[in-house]
C-alpha cells in the first residue's frame, strides 16, 4: 500500500482566502513609511526646545486677555492718565500765572500814567490832564531836566475843560464818551464856515486800525464836514496833502506820525476853534496806550508837539483834550 504524503502550502500575503489574489507590497511599504513619519514627527516636537508643545488656536488671545495682564493694562491706563492730569494742572497754573502778571503790569502802568480810575479822560480837569501828559513826557525824554520839560509840556491853558453833561455809564457802547464830547464840540461851530484843510476836530490814535475804528464810530456825528482818515495805511502823504487842500474836513482821524507829518508840511491849518482829542483810554492786546507805547508815545512828543507842528499847533490856539 502505498502512503501519500500532502505538503501544506504556505502562502505569504493575502486575506487567507484562497482567491489567488496578493496584498501589494507598495501599499503596505507606504503604510510603514506614513507610520514612521508621524513617528519621527512625536519625536521631534518632544525634542523642540523646552518640550513644550505651540499653543493652540485661540490660546494667545486667552493668554493675552488673562486678568494679569487686563490689571497691568489698567495700572499703566492709570499712571499715563495721572501724568496727563499733572500736566495740565501744570499748564494752567502757568497760564494763571501769566494773566495775573499781565493785569500787575497794566495795574503799574495806570498808576505810573497817573489816569484815574474812578473819572472818565473827558471829565479830567486841565490840570489832571496836565499831569497824565508830563508823565508821559518824561518817559520820552527820561534824561530831560525841568526847566527843559517845561519847555516841552502843553500849557494848561491849551488844555480843554471838563464838559458840563453827565458822563456816560460804563456798559454804554465804548465810543458813546467820544460821540458826546464831539457833539458839545461841534455845537458851538454850527454856523462856521468850513475851510478846506482846516477839521474843527484831529483825533490821535494808536495804530491804523484803531484809527479805522474810529472813524467808523464817530460817522453818526460828524457834522456838516468830512471825516478824513490821516493814517499811512490809507493814502500816501502826497495823496493825504491833495486831498486836504480840496476837501471841507470835519473830524480828522490818524496816527501821531502821519498828522505830524502833515502839520510840518502846513497841510492841516489849525486856529483857536480846533479841538485835538487823545485816544489815552484805548489798550491794545497788551494794555498800550498811545500815551506809553514808545514808538508812538515817542511820535507824538517829538513830531506832533516838537519843532514847526508845535508851532503850528500851540501858535494857531488849539485846544487839546482826552478821551
């Protein structure tokens, strides 16, 4: 009898079916090599600096918001708000302290002037006029001995009197005193010829524009005349001198250097029935009058009432006044 021997087959791959079919050896070297890959990848991010794994998404805004660093937030919102607050506490203690400094120097200036407070400048008596015009002289002339400031200072009796009407009260409108004055002024002169180059009124004022506020604020009341603007702004001197030999003048409105000009030149003839008016009460932005303002303190001291003008002026009787 003969023995039959049967050898098992070992297959190698497959799902144990006896389908004949195989596994793809590709498809099994690419699972390892995945498999090592993200392997490899667990090893380094372990090895990665200090071990520890990048926050996730979200992380950073959690961290950021973390009540730690919210209080260190509002603590450095706190001292900047502090160092904006001390700054301006700074700031206006200076600025008060400016204002207050501005308002002694004004203070000094009014009693170095001497101009009373309490009586309005067309109200002053001759000889408190008087003494408001020599202390602005000796300004001008600070080295001046006093016989040579007698020579100087306006006589009393070229200075006008205090008019008779109630002064206006101080919340009237700021050109009503000088409106009032001129109007007692005109009065008198109603049925006097008017003469070419001859205003029955000069007014001297601080700077240009003052002079075109001025003009503006005495219009209503000027009389049978012109109001003539005698300032440089304006017209030229040769155009001024012109204008002055053809025009019926009024009131004549300009700056202590113009006028004084144009009384060297004879362009404004003056007699005993002309009135020249001061703007002393008039301040700038820095509390200047045209009576302690060097340059035009030092024009109408040394132009308007010096030499040929001061002939002219003291020598036809004109009569001088404030306001």
């Amino acid at each position: 009898m003969v023995q039959t021997t049967s050898k098992d087959h070992v297959k190698t791959g497959g799902d144990d079916l006896d389908d004949g079919l195989e596994l793809d050896p590709d498809f099994l070297a690419g699972s390892d090599e995945e498999g090592g890959s993200d392997l490899g990848h667990d090893d380094e991010a372990s090895e990665n600096g200090d071990g520890e794994l990048p926050p996730l998404e979200g992380e950073e805004d959690e961290i950021v918001r973390s009540p730690i660093a919210e209080g260190k937030k509002r603590m450095i919102d706190e001292v900047e708000a502090e160092e904006d607050d001390e700054e301006a506490k700074k700031a206006d203690k200076k600025k008060r302290k400016k204002e207050k400094e501005k308002e002694r120097k004004a203070k000094k200036r009014q009693t170095q002037s001497g101009i009373p407070a309490d009586k309005p400048l067309t109200h002053l008596s001759p000889s408190e006029l008087s003494s408001i015009l020599l202390n602005s002289i000796r300004e001008s002339y600070p080295s001046a001995s006093s016989v040579e400031l007698d020579d100087i200072i306006i006589p009393e009796s070229n200075l006008l009197s205090p008019p008779d009407y109630t002064p206006p009260s101080a919340e009237s409108d700021p050109f009503e005193p000088l409106q009032q004055r001129i109007e007692s002024l005109l009065k008198p002169l109603d049925k006097k010829k008017l003469v070419a180059g001859q205003p029955q009124i000069i007014i001297l004022a601080l700077s240009g524009l003052r002079c075109a506020n001025v003009v503006r604020g005495v219009r209503d009341v000027k009389g049978n005349g012109e109001v003539a603007k005698l300032f440089a702004k304006h017209f030229k001197l040769a155009d001024q001198i012109k204008y002055l030999q053809n025009k019926k003048v009024s009131i004549a409105v300009g700056t202590p250097a113009r006028v004084g000009k144009l009384l060297t030149k004879g362009a404004i003839k003056i007699t005993s029935d002309t009135v020249l008016l001061l703007d002393a009460g008039h301040q700038d932005s820095k509390t200047r009058t045209i009576l302690n303002l060097p340059e035009v303190r030092d024009e109408l001291w040394k132009s308007v009432f010096a030499g040929k003008s001061r002939e002219t002026l003291l020598g036809g009787g004109v009569r001088i006044g404030a306001f």
